[in-house]
C-alpha cells in the first residue's frame, strides 16, 4: 500500500487553483508530522498552515514564483527553532513528565546531560541540529499528503530570511526551513505529471552489510 502510494506521488508541478484541499485531510497530514519522532523528543520546530491569498502571494514573490504556493490550497511551512534554550529544553522535559504523570531519576539525569550539552553550544550549528529534526516531520507529511491523495511540492528554493519576515518567525525564535503547498494536479498544464518516475536502481543505492 505504501508503495504503491509513493509511486503515485511526484513533485506536482501545477495544481489546480479551482479545488481546495479538505481541512479534514490536512488535519491528519499535520498531525503525521506532529507524530514524527525528533532527537531526545524535543520536537525543535513548528509548523505554519498559510491559506491567506495575500500572505501565499508574497511568499511566492520570495519563493522564485513557484506556481504552487498559490495554486494550492495550502502552504505548509517548516521552521526551526533558532537554538536550544534551557527554557525551551526544560518546557519539553515537563511536559512529558505532566504527561505521564510521574518524574522518572533516569529521564531526569538526562534533561541534565541535555542542559549541559546543546545550550552552550552554537547558536548555528544548533539550528541546523533542529533544521535536520524538522526534515524527518517533513517526510512524513510528504507521506501523509500520498496516503490522502493530496499533492505537495517538496520546496527548498525560497530566500528563508523574507519568509521569517513575511511571518514574523525571528520574533518567535523560528527560521523556515521548508515549504510544503498542498493541493490537487492539473495534469494537462504539467509537464512531468505523465512522466515514468525515476530513481537509482536498488543495487546501486542500498549496501547490505552481513
């Protein structure tokens, strides 16, 4: 089933400005995202949902005039955490522990090993630390938007410091990462919509080490 729904997909070209994708749909493929595992379950990103024409349209401006981000009917985009805190580190850690309802010394004894590693550590390279951690919840929505027979244009060629500023993402400690318009193709204004999808051949591409 998974494959035959990754075979389907492709990175739509144009999509139909007529058809908006269901809330319903959308809901479970952020939810798939929400779901994805992260690095010490920290969970260094968050996800912002733009269906505002107005908003889509500058972002568009910004993105080298990708026409999907306005064809479709939702833009997804992906933005990192700018570093680790020990505010936003301990948030995490209580929140699992408000969750379960108990303080287990091992969890604890590592929140401490957390705090003293990644806090002090560059501002840049954590952010490229989250930005990885971002992309595995990014996949996922890409596999969700599949199993929903929902297209998404996998997108990194857009300027992320006019994003975070159409957004206000600095504000809010984030820097975009990712973009993810979803909606529906138009096959007959798609050159790639018919074409045979192509990737390395298995053997050169997996190594099996007994």
């Amino acid at each position: 089933m998974i494959l035959e729904k990754l075979n389907w997909r492709y990175a739509t070209k144009k999509m139909d400005p007529t058809r908006a994708v269901d809330e319903d749909k959308v809901e479970r493929i952020l939810e798939a995202a929400r779901l994805a595992p992260t690095s010490s379950g920290l969970q260094p990103y968050e996800i912002i949902v733009v269906t505002n024409p107005e908003v889509r349209a500058r972002i568009r401006d910004v993105a080298y005039g990708q026409a999907q981000i306005t064809e479709g009917s939702h833009l997804l985009v992906f933005a990192a955490w700018d570093n680790y805190t020990p505010e936003r580190i301990n948030a995490a850690f209580d929140l699992v522990n408000e969750e379960r309802g108990f303080v287990n010394e091992g969890w604890e004894a590592y929140r401490k090993q957390i705090l003293a590693m990644y806090p002090p550590r560059d501002a840049q390279v954590n952010f490229e630390h989250a930005a990885r951690q971002a992309y595995i919840g990014f996949g996922l929505a890409i596999t969700a938007a599949a199993f929903e027979g929902v297209d998404a244009t996998p997108m990194e060629g857009f300027q992320p410091e006019k994003v975070d500023e159409i957004l206000g993402l600095k504000e809010k400690g984030l820097k975009s990462v990712t973009l993810l318009p979803l909606g529906y193709r138009q096959a007959d204004g798609d050159w790639l919509a018919n074409l045979k999808k192509v990737r390395r051949a298995k053997g050169d591409f997996i190594t099996v080490v007994k």
